[in-house]
C-alpha cells in the first residue's frame, strides 16, 4: 500500500512538473493583456508602482490614467487630468510620487497617489510638448521635449527644486529617454530623423560628450527602456518590433508584436521579466516574455 502511494504521488509530481513546463511562457512571444481599443489613440506610458500595481495614460479618453489588472487585462480609471491636459508617459520618484509629462499643457504633472491630487510640478513656457521622462536616484527627471511642427526638439533636466535646465535645444524630434542602470549615460532618440544619442551623465546631471548611438533607415522611433545588463530596447513605431541593442550599440534581436504602432514598453512582474507594450494601432497592451530583467529589478 505504502509504494502504492509513493508511486502515485511520484506520479503526480511528474504531472505537475510537465504541466509547468508546458505552461511555461515562451521567449519573445507577444500576446494580449487587454482588449483591444480600451485606450485612446494615444496610449503610452505603462508603468508599475512599488507596489506592483500597472498604470496606463488615455484608458478609455484622452486626458486619464489607467489602472489595469495584469492578470485579467481589465482596468478603471485612476485619475482623470485637470484643464484638458493629456498625460504621454507614467513615472515615479523614490517617494511613490507619479509624474507626467503633459503635453497639451505645457507642464510636468505631479500625482499624490495616496490623495490622487493633481499639481503643476513645473511649467514653462520654453517647453514645446513634454513627451517622456526619466528619473534618477537622486529624484532629478529627464525630459524629452519635441515640436512635432517643425521636427525639431530639446531635452531637460528638473532638478528636485522644481528648476528646469535646458540640457540642448536644436534638436530633431526628441522621443524616447531613458538612463542606463549605473545611470552614467543618458539616451535620447529622434522620431523623425530615426537617430538615437547618447550622452556621458555627471554626478550632478549635467550631460556632455554626445556620441550617436545607433541610426535607422525605416520607421520611427517611440519609448525606450533598458534591461539589467544595460541592453537598450527600442519601440520601433509603424515596424511593430522591440528592437534590442548591447550598450555598445550591436542589435541583438527584434522582437515581433502583433500591433504595429508600439509606443512605449515597461519591464514587470516578480521577476522583471515581462515587458508590457502600448500599441496605438490597437488601441491595447501587449506583453511578452524576456530573459533579462529590466534596469531596476
């Protein structure tokens, strides 16, 4: 009786492992988390808090920002943005507090996620259409600032303070932003020109020695984050792809989407693993799993 139920509990074990393996999420497949067309056109900005829970700008409406359970793809509105501002991306300081460039407005937007209220960290009237940021250790926000109009572009940096400096102006159509993990080199894309720079990050900020990083002969060029080992990855919009670059500026891979117009992409779950993308043709994320974990896990 005794190697009865051993061997339907070895059995069972076995079961269970090979169940696991085929329930195992492959690499680098791209399936949905949540319907499609429960965002604006301009859905961007996914984001996670320290708590594990993901935000999303234009869920439903222009002008929100999306709460959406990762596991049912369902979502409800979180908060809905003041004076008609569109927020374009979702970023937290080491506070938990939430900031979004907003485009419409002039203004990066600061979100007390305890009280939901919403103030102007900071205006100026030098800005064009704040559309992504970055956020250091020591809470200073990068910001690309593109003029859709004219195809040109500058990026800034706003200090805890809540001064901004202009980092440089003159610009092509400055896009996706993003730090590296030891937070020494800071890379801006161009949408337009297709170009992505880099530069060197000094322990005040400031940035200098711009170097090109890599440059494209197609499509154009979204969101961007890195992974733990400093891999770039790249949301290449109107290809449909996540285009993967070594810090030394050699493609390791494209991964495939079902949309084509991928705006933005953020490393979650536990383990860091699962990159969610916004795709604007579809109006819905995306997710898929990778083998690197994102810069901050």
């Amino acid at each position: 009786m005794k190697r009865h139920l051993y061997l339907m509990a070895l059995m069972a074990c076995h079961g269970l492992s090979t169940l696991a393996q085929q329930t195992e999420r492959p690499l680098y497949q791209a399936r949905d988390l949540t319907a499609e067309n429960m965002f604006s056109v301009n859905i961007e900005g996914p984001n996670f808090d320290k708590a594990g829970n993901f935000y999303v700008v234009n869920f439903q409406k222009d002008g929100t920002v999306g709460k959406i359970n990762t596991k049912t793809g369902a979502g409800n509105i979180f908060i809905t943005l003041p004076d008609s501002s569109v927020g374009n991306s979702v970023n937290f300081n080491s506070k938990g507090d939430m900031f979004l460039p907003d485009f419409k407005g002039h203004n990066v937007l600061r979100v007390d996620m305890k009280t939901r209220k919403i103030n102007v960290y900071v205006h100026s009237g030098q800005f064009n259409q704040p559309n992504d940021l970055c956020i250091n250790k020591k809470d200073q926000i990068f910001a690309s600032d593109p003029a859709w109009g004219t195809n040109g572009g500058q990026i800034w940096r706003i200090d805890p303070n809540r001064k901004a400096v202009l980092l440089e102006t003159g610009m092509g159509t400055t896009n996706g932003i993003e730090l590296s993990p030891d937070e020494k080199t800071l890379y801006v894309n161009e949408s337009v020109q297709r170009k992505v720079w880099k530069y060197d990050v000094d322990k005040n900020g400031n940035v200098s020695n711009k170097t090109l990083f890599t440059t494209f002969p197609d499509f154009g060029l979204d969101g961007m984050k890195c992974d733990k080992a400093g891999n770039l990855h790249i949301a290449r919009w109107g290809k449909g792809v996540i285009a993967v670059f070594t810090p030394e500026g050699e493609l390791i891979r494209e991964v495939p989407l079902k949309g084509k117009n991928c705006s933005n992409l953020i490393f979650g779950d536990k383990d860091g693993k699962t990159v969610y993308v916004t795709l604007q043709d579809r109006k819905c994320v995306e997710t898929y799993r990778t083998d690197i974990p994102g810069k901050l896990y």
